[in-house]
C-alpha cells in the first residue's frame, strides 16, 4: 500500500475517503502503515485531519497507545492543533492524558509551551497533573515561565502549580524568569510569595543570576525585595549604586551549572 496515498487523504479531511480505504485494506494491511519516524495514521489523522477521520480510525483498531520514535503517543501530535475538539474524541476513546513521551513531557507540557489557555484550561479539567515533571525536571510552570508566558504561568498557579518546585539544575521559576529576562513574570513570582534568596545546585540565587547577566533592572527589582547576594552580604536599600560595569557578562544559555562551585 502506497502510504503517501494514504496520508494525502488523511490530510483532505474526508472521512468518506478514510472510510473507502479502510474498506478497500486489511487492519494488517494498514496497520504497518508507519514513516521514518513510526508515526502511525493515527498520529497523522490527529495532525492534520478532522475529529470525524479521527474518531473513525479510533474506532477501528485502538492506536491510542502506539508511540513514533520520539516517544509521543497521537495525544501528543495534537499539541499544536489548539483544537479541544480533537484531544476530546482521543480522551473520550481511551487516551492517557497524563502519559508521557520520551523526555516524559505530557500534553500539558506542550500547551504551556505553545498552546492556548483554553486548551490548558480545558486539560487541567480533565485532571492533567500541572505539577508533572519532564526528564530535565521541568515542570508546565517552568516551560511556561522559560517561554515567556506570565497568562499561562498565572493560569497554572490558579490551578495548583508550584512555582518553588526546581528543575535538573535546582532552578526554581524565580531562577528561570531571571534567565528569560521575564521582570513581570519575576515580579509576579514574588508577589506569589516565592523565596527570592533560593539556591540552585551552583549556589546562585536569582540575583547572583542577574547580576552575572547584567540584567539591572531585574536586579534591582530583586534587592529591592531584600536578595542576598551571599551569606555575609546584603545589598543597600538603593541598588541604584550597584556598578554593573566592573560585572564580565555572560549569555543565559552559556551558564553550564555543573561546572559552577558550590562553595
């Protein structure tokens, strides 16, 4: 069977067409139907085709739990769709909304990275964990503040989210929205109440961070809310003072925490 028929009808959207091949091929047929990357028709169906082709093809053999090379299960595939319709005829057939792939990112993970807050909305409510922790230790939190999302960040809080919770690198929200360069993301976590003197696994508290970044704003906004830089200084009341220029500056993605000294 050739297969770039099969997804060339699966991307028209016609569950009348699905439905004659289905007819015209054996499930043993077509269940080997898979590109380079082992997606299977249904991983395709739910990236580019209707709820109806959808659920028609759920409906013949169960490929909920089959997963491509990267781990993602069909639920995954539709991360980018921002489209309830679809993820609800997967969940309502049998979908996992917690499983994960291979970086154990679940769906929720991807909404806070990309979707919209309806969709977010739609599958905390169907019980997806907001605290599920991915390979790298990362939070939905954490991939919303890394990207800049203070609407999705906020909606996750509203539902449970914990923003002191710390990544592979002991990076808490508060570390990664210094890193994003996010200053009201950063001050929505203080006004959470996060802990502004938190370490990671270096030692660094968000300040230090900061500082190292040159990000003064950030900075200042932090010291203003009492940032220690180490354990025998304090800053002033007015950051104002500090001299960023005697400070060498660094990218956040060059920061290589596993080489930084705890002491």
């Amino acid at each position: 069977m050739d297969i770039l028929l099969f997804i060339w009808q699966l991307n028209k959207k016609k569950t009348e067409i699905v439905k004659f091949l289905f007819s015209r091929y054996s499930l043993d047929q077509i269940d080997p139907i898979i590109d380079k990357n082992k997606n299977t028709i249904l991983h395709y169906a739910v990236k580019h085709s209707s709820k109806d082709v959808i659920e028609y093809i759920v409906k013949q053999k169960d490929y909920l739990k089959t997963r491509n090379k990267l781990g993602q299960t069909p639920l995954h595939k539709a991360k980018k769709r921002n489209d309830i319709g679809v993820i609800e005829v997967l969940l309502n057939n049998g979908a996992q909304i917690n499983t994960v792939d291979s970086n154990f990112d679940t769906i929720l993970h991807f909404a806070a990275k990309h979707g919209s807050l309806d969709v977010a909305k739609y599958l905390i409510d169907k019980e997806a964990d907001v605290n599920s922790v991915n390979f790298y230790g990362e939070t939905p939190a954490h991939v919303a503040v890394k990207n800049k999302r203070l609407d999705m960040l906020e909606l996750l809080t509203s539902r449970g989210a914990r923003v002191d919770l710390k990544e592979e690198h002991g990076n808490n929200a508060l570390h990664l929205a210094v890193e994003s360069r996010s200053v009201e993301i950063v001050q929505y976590l203080i006004d959470k109440g996060i802990d502004v003197n938190a370490q990671n696994i270096a030692g660094l508290t968000a300040a230090e961070i900061a500082k190292r970044l040159k990000y003064s704003q950030i900075y200042k906004l932090l010291a203003s809310k009492g940032a220690v830089l180490d354990a025998n200084e304090v800053f002033d009341s007015d950051p104002e003072t500090f001299n960023f220029d005697n400070c060498s500056s660094v990218d956040s993605s060059d920061i290589d925490y596993s080489k930084l000294s705890l002491a």
